[in-house]
C-alpha cells in the first residue's frame, strides 16, 4: 500500500519478525489455527533430514572448515522442543576423544542448526559473525579439541514467533541487483546462521511473467517497454515506472531464471520458506489492445520529470475484471511448473508508492480480494504477506508486515518489526534499545552492530539489557578486551545509535546540501546527537588502533566511525559557505568552499582502506553479468544512474529521486560528488564577484551535464582496497577534529 511518506518503502535490505494480526479474539483464534496448519504443511513438505543436513555441513565447512570436525548436527523433532521450532547445543557424547566431534547441536531444521551453531561461538567462543564486508571475527574461538564445554544437561533455545523474515521488494535493485550464485550462496549461509527461516525470493521473476504474458498474446517486444533495467527492476514490479534502464536482455531473463532456481534449491535444503512474488495487477500497456475490452486503468505520474510517458504512468487492472485472476492464478502456476514447489507465502503489494484510482474502502477491499483470489485459485493453501492489513482476505490468510516499527508502530500489539535503511545510503544509525525490546528484523553489509542484537532477538523471549549487551559487543566484535574499545561503544550506544525520531539521513553529500534552487534557503541538516559528544568515541578508536590493527572489523568500524564524524563536519563547513554567501563575504566563502573539497578527497582517500567502501565492486560486478560489449554498457549505466541521478532528467530539470541512492564510497566521492560540489562553488562565488544573482539555469545545466556524462563513463575504479586505515584516520582527525572550534554541535 501506498506510504504516507512517498519514498517510505524504498528501503534495501530489511529483517523483519512478524506476527499474525487480529482485531477481535475470536478471529485471531481462527488465524492462529489456520497458521498453525499451515506450518503443519510446511514440516510436511520440508526437505527430508537428511538433506537438511547436508546442507547445514557444506555451511558450516564453508564457514569455519578449520572446525568442520568439531561440530555433529542432528535433526530433531519439535516434540523434542516443546512443540515449537528450536535447536539444543549439547557437548557431544564422544567428546574428549581424540579427533571426534565435540559440540553436538540439534536442531528441528537446517535453519535451527546453524543458528545454534552461531549461538555456541557467539556466547561460548566469543566470536562475531556478519557479512564479509563489515568483518567476521573468529580469532578468538579455541582450535578444534579445545572447545568450551556447556552445561551437562544442554542448553535449549526455542523461537519466540514460527518466522523470520528478510528483506522487502526493493532489495534486489539496491543490494543484489548484481550478485552471482557465488555472492548469494554466502547471503543465503549468512541468513542460515542469523536464524532466517522466511526469505523473500523474488530474482528472476520477469522470466516466469514472460511465459505468463506469451500466453496471453503479450509478445517479447511488448515487454521490453513493461520491464525497468536490471537496477530499477524493484520499481518496475511495483508498477512505479516502465522501461527506465532497459530493455532487458533475453540473457538476462534466462540466467536470472537459473540462479533463481539455485536460490530456491539451496533455500529449500536448509528448511527455509521461500516468499516468492504475486500478481498484483499491474500490466503491461499492450494488454489493453489485446483485451480491448478489458477494464485497465492507467495510473498516475510517480517521479518523472514532467509526466514523461516513455517511464511513467502504468496500467492497472482492474480487481473486477475476470482477467485479473486468470493471470495471478496463472502466475502463481507457472512458478510451482518452473521450481517445482513453494511455501505457500506470497508477496504482493499494488500501491507501493504509487496512489490508488480512489481512495474508495470498497475499491482497496474487492483490490485485495482479487489478488488473493489470484493466489489461492493458484495454490489451495496460500498465505498472503503484504505491509496492511485487508480485511477482504480470509481470516489467517494475511501476515502484516509493520514496518519502520522499531520507531513508528501501528500494531501495538505485533511483534516488533524494523525498517533499518533507505535506498541502501551508508550512515551509522540505529535505535539499539528498540531492537533490545523484542523480536525484530533488518540492508546488506552495513551497521553489524544492529544486526548482531537483531539476530539474537530472533531467539529472545524477553526484553535484553542493552547496555550489558554493548559492554560485550566490542570484545566480540574485535576478539580481544580492549577497555577502551568498550568505553567508545558506550558512547556511540548513547548517540548514534540513540536514533529515536527515525530520520538519520543526514546524506554524504546530499541533494538538500547542493540542488536546492536558491542559496538562500537552507535547513540545517538532520542530526540526533552532538557531533561534540562522539569525537570522544573516535579518539578512543585512534588510541586503540595499536592493539586491533590487525582486526578487519576494527578497521571497518574505524574507517566508518572516521566517515561518520568527517561527515557531519562537512555539514557545518557547508552551512559556513551558505552563511557566508549570505553576507557577501565572497573571501570566506572561497576558503571553506576549497576546505570542502580538500574534505571531499580526504574522505574518499580514508574510504579506500577498506574493500567495504568501494565503487569499484559495485560496477564490476554490474559488468561481469553481460553477455556482450553492448549489455556491458547498459548494464553498468545501470549501476552509475542509481546511485546518482537514479531518474530521468532533462538539460536544466533534475531527477526528482536524484541522489536518493547515494553512497559514502570511495571514487564516487573523488570523481563525482567533489566535481558536483565545485559547479557548485564556482556559480556561488561568480555571483558575488559580479554582483548579480544566482545564476540558476547556467548551474542546474552544468551540474546535470557533468551528472549524465558520469552516469554514461567507462572510467574504472580500484576493487581492492589501498592505504593504513589507522595512519589515515589519525592524520584525518589532527587536520579536521582536533581543535574543538572546527565543529559546534
């Protein structure tokens, strides 16, 4: 459904834990016994045990093979749980023998293994596990035969809630767009060990639509103009925009199709519950002369600059019309024909970001009754899971997704879910203490300290002590007790990740920050904490930097606490040159201006310490996926427009969604976002030479310019990281931070 803010939902990576919703008990009983039926079916049709396992030891051999023999997994019943869905760790019967297993863990799926396998070294090794980006530690867990025994009777771990869920529909074009099977097999491990048992599964659902529509005498030309390109895919299945980025090609469709399958395969063998997509009643435009008499509707303009049909304004089928559930049905068909199976969840939502024809209870209700008779003519079991509630759904056949409840709840009564991140922006942001309050769920390789807690209350039946749980997270995270280390995530705990307003963006060089039409009318950027209060934290990261250098996670957190604190000082230098602007004072503005873009580089020289921070990745990957010089080109335009201009634009109008995308990484700030800042500059500083105003027009046009000329660049960037990331981080500190006067907050 549509948001009440109308970029609320574009959000990359999301966890979310849910729970079944109902406002009268008498219908909550029949939603909980409809679910309670459909987990029957699930355990029913779940990958034999023996498949299970399997897939649980390749994990664990990928994970740590240096202690692939330490550890015996099991799978178990839920009677032995208690009726619920757990695993139980245990020291293994043969333990203390030379060259056995020594920790058995039992558990009722894949899943349930290898989140008790995470548990084990978390809580009894000390480790810390995240994406490879943001740094796995494992030094500190003992060398196989040496590992720490539990308590003789065991230790059993239930699931407060049946499902764990990640990500939402705009993961795939902010964070996978570009993944091959070998990046997400480890996404998919990562997930096993983080717990997550309901995966949305969404890659390669335009090969099954194509098959759909040839069917309906929709030809392939035809749906050239429907699909968006392969970074703007998100929108396009969201009836948002069409073709923006494409067409895509033929290749495209066929080897998003394997890796689908092999997605959906791997998933399934660990004992997850895919989430596969669902019809929503979006359609392509030449649906309305194939069935000229159906009832289409076109819908409005979502972003474009000036309505631009070539991108904007999709159709809309209408939820009476008989075609509309011959095609969900048809749908839902061909994906159990292509995989063989599902879970019987499916994801579907109409009005995400775009504005229903009428705000009409009745129109939303029969809407909602048509996709899930879509669904279930589909599929006799099939569960509904969308962001609102319908009470045109059959009671138990919708599971609500509250997001961004970590700040804003609308079910009081749920389990907690979270809307960690938008658009995939880097920041350094969380609310900890709402993620210690409950079970809850959230993008990809960013914050790992929000994520751990995350994790961890996958398995929690009771608010945590968060601020226990921080004075233990810094000897995880690095491997070894460092007082100081522990001091400097208290305070980031009482700061940055104090967020409680839910709005920390506060972008790396924002559209707010350069595109705003007149110099005049500036706000002050968004901050939840004084800049003055976590310099404190940034000089204990430097002071410890000795004992941790040889720490990737430490170097990770010190590169993006470094960025952090550098970022909210280019704030106030930019807030100078505007104040500066404002009283004429042509000399300051020109000396904080070139203090500005010396930062620019700066950063981008600090942000290339680490492989976390790079462009480079980022675009190669885009670039390895196409078959040919031609889908190199377009596939890698693709990956430069989203992170900048992201929309269309013409030669003196912006996108509307420009820098929506954007990203603290190194060569986008030292070949893009520093150039941009520099037109800015220039245009400022001529107006108060001359004496005249602004000169808007010659600006936008120059700025736009030198945007789509980079969007369309071939330039390469490093994919390895360069330079000492402590020696940088501390010369970066004595130019900018030292003296207590460079910053006022």
């Amino acid at each position: 459904m549509a948001s009440s803010s109308p970029l609320l939902t574009i959000s990359i990576s999301i966890f979310i834990i849910f729970a079944i919703l109902s406002t009268v008990a008498h219908s909550s009983t029949i939603g909980v016994n409809y679910i309670s039926r459909l987990l029957d079916i699930q355990d029913r049709e779940r990958a034999p045990a023996s498949v299970q396992l399997s897939a649980a030891y390749g994990v664990l051999n990928r994970f740590i093979p240096s202690h692939s023999s330490s550890f015996d997994f099991q799978i178990i019943s839920k009677e032995r749980c208690g009726g619920e869905s757990c695993f139980v760790i245990s020291n293994h019967p043969s333990s203390g023998q030379r060259r056995t297993p020594e920790v058995l863990i039992s558990g009722v799926t894949g899943v349930e293994l290898l989140a008790g396998l995470h548990w084990y070294l978390k809580n009894w090794c000390g480790a810390h596990i995240s994406w490879n980006k943001t740094g796995v530690q494992l030094s500190s867990v003992p060398k196989s035969g040496s590992l720490p025994l539990v308590q003789d009777a065991g230790v059993l771990i239930q699931r407060p809630i049946p499902w764990n869920y990640y990500q939402n529909a705009v993961t795939p074009s902010y964070s996978s767009a570009w993944w091959d099977w070998e990046r997400w097999e480890k996404e998919i491990d990562w997930m096993a060990l983080q717990g997550i048992n309901l995966p949305l599964a969404f890659t390669g659902q335009e090969a099954i639509w194509q098959k759909v529509f040839q069917n309906f005498n929709i030809s392939s030309s035809d749906l050239d103009d429907f699909f968006g390109g392969p970074a703007f895919l998100a929108w396009s299945r969201m009836g948002n925009l069409h073709r923006w980025g494409g067409p895509l090609p033929q290749s495209w469709l066929d080897q998003q199709l394997i890796l689908q399958k092999k997605i959906l395969a791997r998933m399934y063998d660990l004992g997850m519950t895919p989430v596969l997509p669902a019809f929503s009643g979006n359609v392509p435009a030449a649906l309305v002369h194939v069935f000229p008499s159906a009832k289409i509707e076109r819908l409005g303009n979502w972003f474009t600059v000036g309505s631009d049909p070539r991108w904007c304004c999709t159709y809309l089928l209408d939820a009476t019309d008989p075609l509309f559930t011959e095609l969900g049905r048809a749908f839902v068909r061909q994906q159990l024909k292509e995989y063989g199976r599902s879970g019987h969840i499916y994801n579907s939502d109409t009005f995400d970001e775009n504005t229903p024809p009428t705000d009409d209870p009745e129109y939303i209700s029969s809407l909602g009754a048509a996709i899930f008779k879509g669904m279930q003519s589909g599929d006799d079991d099939a569960v509904w899971l969308m962001q609102a509630l319908l009470h045109s759904v059959p009671i138990g056949r919708m599971v609500v997704l509250d997001l961004f409840a970590e700040v804003k709840p609308v079910w009081t009564t749920s389990e907690q879910c979270m809307l960690h991140n938008f658009a995939g922006n880097i920041e350094m942001y969380g609310l900890l203490d709402a993620v210690g309050s409950g079970p809850i769920e959230a993008r990809v390789e960013q914050n790992p300290v929000v994520y751990d807690l995350m994790s961890e209350m996958a398995f929690q039946h009771n608010k945590i002590d968060v601020k226990a749980w921080i004075d233990l997270y810094s000897t995880r995270r690095y491997g070894v007790f460092v007082p100081s280390m522990q001091d400097a995530w208290n305070i980031l705990y009482h700061t940055v990740y104090n967020c409680t307003d839910g709005a920390p963006y506060g972008r790396p060089l924002p559209r707010r920050n350069f595109l705003r039409d007149t110099p005049n009318s500036y706000d002050k950027p968004h901050l939840w904490y004084a800049t003055s209060e976590v310099i404190p934290a940034l000089e204990l990261f430097i002071k410890s930097g000795d004992e941790l250098l040889e720490s990737n996670t430490y170097r990770y957190d010190l590169v993006d606490l470094t960025r952090q604190v550098l970022a909210k000082y280019a704030n106030q230098l930019f807030l100078d040159v505007i104040e500066a602007y404002r009283i004429n004072d042509a000399h300051t503005v020109k000396r904080q201006s070139q203090k500005f873009l010396d930062l620019v580089n700066d950063m981008d020289t600090l942000l290339a310490c680490h492989e976390g921070f790079l462009l480079g990745p980022w675009l190669e990957s885009a670039k390895q996926l196409a078959q040919d010089k031609e889908q190199e080109i377009q596939f890698e335009w693709n990956a430069r427009t989203q992170i900048t201009m992201w929309f269309d634009n013409t030669e003196v109008e912006a996108s509307l969604l420009r820098d929506y995308g954007n990203k603290y990484w190194s060569g986008l700030l030292r070949d893009y976002y520093g150039p941009r800042a520099a037109i800015y500059f220039k245009f400022l500083i001529e107006s108060l030479e001359k004496g005249e105003g602004f000169g808007l027009k010659n600006w936008r046009r120059e700025w736009i310019k030198l945007t789509n000329d980079w969007q369309n660049s071939r330039k390469l960037f490093p994919v390895e990281s360069v330079g000492d990331a402590l020696n940088i981080s501390r010369w970066l500190y004595n130019k900018y931070l030292q003296d207590p006067g460079t910053y006022d907050q």
